[in-house]
C-alpha cells in the first residue's frame, strides 16, 4: 500500500501576461525522496476558473486507482489518497467553497469573520469555534461558506473533505505566512504596535532569532494582545487548526509544500518562450525521461576514462560525474580534507586513472552559524595553490562548484550527486 498527497497551485508563466500554468502533481508518502510526479496540467489566460472542467478528468483517474490499485512489474499495488497539500488560494478552489479571506472563509471551523476598519481586512479573533464536519460539508450544510461550484473532488470515496484538506503547510502558513508577516512589521513598522526598526535592532533581532525555542500555546491570545484584533488574518487564524493536522497526519514535514514547490519551479524553468507554453513543457518531460531511461541503461557499465582535446584534460568518473582542468570543472575535495584543483590526468600501466592537482594553501568556513559552513562542506578558499601532488580517484570525497567570492577568493559548494558516502 502506498499514499499519495497531491499539490494543486498555480504557476504563473511570464511577467509580462496573465497567462498560467496549473498542475495537479503527486508524491509518495512513503518514498519521500522520490520527486514530484506530473498527474495533469492546465495552461490558461487565467487561473481554471469552472473546478469541474478543471477537476474531472483527475477525479475519473484516480477513482479506479484507489478501488482497484495499480499494476507495476505484475503486482497489484493498493493506493491511498492522503491528502491534498495547496495554498490557500487553491484550497478554496478546489474544495468549492468562498476564499481565505471571506468571513466564511475557515477550511476547519465555523468561525465567522469580521470586517477591520482598521487593517481593511477581514480578522478572525475568536478561538475554539466548532470544527466543521466531512457529513455537514457534503451536504452543503455550511451556508456562505459554499460557492456555487460543487466540487467533483467530493465523488472520491473515502476523502474527509475537511480532515484531509491540510491548512499547516508549513511553507505557505508558516515560512511564508505567519513568519514573514512578522519579520516584515517589525521591519517596515506596518504591524501597527512599534514602528520601524533600526539596522541595530535588526541585528539584535537576528542574534535572538538564532537562540529561539519554538513558541508555546496561547500564541494567537498573545498575539491578540501585542498587536490587536486588526491582525488576526486568516494565516494567524490557521495557526490554532496545525494541531488537528498533526494529530491526523503525523510531523509537519510530511504535509509540506516544499517538495512540490521545487517542481513547480523546475516546470517553469521548461518554458523558455512565449507561445505553446504547454507543449514545451511537455516535450521537455518527454525528453528528459527518454534521457532518464537511457542514462539508467548506461551508468550501468561506465567506466572511468579521460579525454584530451588540446590543453584540455577531462576525467569522467563516472555517471553525471567528470572533473576537467577547466576553472569551474576543477576543484575536489579529499578524504583526507584537502582542496584540490585538477591540473592533469594521466593513465596509469594498469589502466588506473591518476590525477595530478594542486592543493590549496588555505581555506575556512564560509560561514560560523548557524553551524559551521565546513561541516556541510562549504568552504572559502583563497586562490593560492601548494606544487602538484596525484590523487586517485578513489581519494576524492566531492566536487565542488566554484562561485567567485572577491578577487582572490572562491567559495566552494559540494555538488551533491558526487557527494561519495564514507
Ligand atoms: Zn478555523
């Protein structure tokens, strides 16, 4: 058995018009270091604006999948729905009901906003109201709080249309929500309570930020009373529903937007023109999964080789794996901790790969905290090189990518795939 959370958001394509990508995507619970899957993807002038011509096609899917399961390699593999991981926006969306900032607005209880003359928003300062149900939502028992679009996600036998809709995410409702508003008040002084921050302040805050324990309850009732009913937006409102979350599916980690939101980076990155957005994307998926496939069948067998043109040197070690004597292809680091730049590479008589390069004199943490740059080898490196010495390549513990720092430092950064374990 295996658990599916599923990402809707949207994607805007270029600056310029309002033209948007909208993908339904997909990751395993269970292999949480499995990409992001493509399930399907809307491109329109605007966001999808009908959620069953949106919703349909994903829904006709996915309900013989989690009755029947699927076939993989002969067996039979049952699929649970976990849950669906969206901002707030799309939540409302999909669920059919009225936006985050109505005063129905709530996806987990019946609290009922307030319009703030003051903060020209609508606040939501009561605590403990009821929690909605699955049974009262479905039969449209919630009044303003449903649209007039019902969404098809509710013919999904077996989803909670509110437990399994999650509000803490944390990178929207907390790195990004709650956080940020914070840290931009006290910045900007437009929370109301301070005014501006002076740079001191900002360091000071900085050098408290790096000691913080997470927050305690009662931190919307403290937040009532510091900064004013005006504040409690629906992002501060959400805070008291992370509980219930947590209680139904277990650490924050695990209801995260981050995996997603790094795809959608990655589909937007497919688009390198104005016309034909959605073709380009999937031609480019089409692509580099044929490239996958053959890249698989080839890393297979590689073995390590050098290749000369001219002056210049390069060493392929193996799959998506070559240093070269090229500045930026250069730089490795030992086990035995020294930073190395590739100057050659010969053939030894038993057909063994010896690298000749120059280790660096002297190098330091880039950074200190909060915890030092080395032990994630990050390193800052002056551009003064000890006489040449071999290496093998079993000696090299990474690569490095080289990003230019003053005129004569670099800062080093592992590349991650070369990272060699032990
Ligand atoms: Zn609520």
């Amino acid at each position: 058995m295996i658990s599916i959370n599923i990402n809707i958001d949207g994607l805007p394509v270029h600056k310029s018009s309002k033209f948007q990508l909208w993908p339904i995507l997909c990751n395993v619970h269970e292999f949480p270091y499995l990409q992001a899957l493509p399930i399907g993807i809307f491109y329109g002038k605007s966001k999808p604006t009908d959620v069953n011509e949106f919703l349909t096609p994903f829904v006709d899917e996915i309900i013989p999948c989690l009755e029947n399961g699927i076939v993989v390699n002969d067996h039979t593999i049952s699929i649970k729905l976990r849950c669906f991981i969206c901002d707030s926006p799309a939540r409302a969306f999909v669920k059919g009901v009225v936006n985050f900032n109505g005063k129905d607005g709530c996806l987990k209880c019946t609290i009922n906003g307030e319009y703030s003359y003051l903060s020209r928003t609508v606040v939501f300062p009561s605590l403990h109201c009821p929690l909605r149900t699955d049974a009262i939502f479905r039969r449209k028992g919630y009044g303003k709080h449903h649209t007039t679009q019902e969404s098809p996600l509710q013919r999904i036998p077996g989803l909670d249309m509110i437990k399994d809709f999650v509000v803490a995410d944390p990178l929207h409702l907390l790195e990004l929500g709650v956080m940020k508003r914070l840290l931009t008040g006290w910045q900007v002084g437009n929370l109301g309570y301070t005014g501006k921050f002076s740079s001191h302040h900002i360091q000071r805050l900085s050098a408290a930020i790096e000691s913080i324990k997470l927050p305690k309850e009662k931190f919307i009732e403290e937040f009532i009373r510091i900064y004013g009913e005006q504040y409690i937006t629906s992002n501060i409102h959400n805070l008291e529903h992370i509980v219930g979350d947590v209680n139904q599916f277990g650490s924050l980690y695990t209801i995260s937007a981050y995996p997603f939101e790094s795809y959608l980076f990655q589909i937007k990155n497919l688009v390198r023109q104005g016309n034909n957005c959605l073709e380009q994307v999937v031609n480019r998926m089409l692509e580099r999964n044929a490239i996958h496939e053959r890249g698989d069948k080839m890393s297979e067998n590689i073995t390590p080789k050098i290749i000369r043109r001219g002056s210049y040197v390069r060493c392929e070690i193996k799959n998506e794996f070559m240093i070269s004597n090229s500045f930026k292809d250069a730089w490795f680091l030992t086990k035995n901790l020294e930073i190395v730049k590739m100057i050659d590479a010969t053939t030894d008589c038993n057909g063994g790969i010896t690298l000749h390069g120059c280790p660096v004199q002297n190098y330091s943490n880039f950074f200190e905290l909060p915890i030092r740059s080395s032990c994630l080898y990050i390193f800052l490196v002056k551009l003064f090189l000890k006489s040449g010495k071999t290496y093998n390549i079993n000696d090299i513990t990474c690569k490095f990518v080289a990003v230019p720092y003053t005129q004569n430092t670099i800062v080093l950064l592992p590349l991650l795939h070369t990272i060699c374990a032990g």
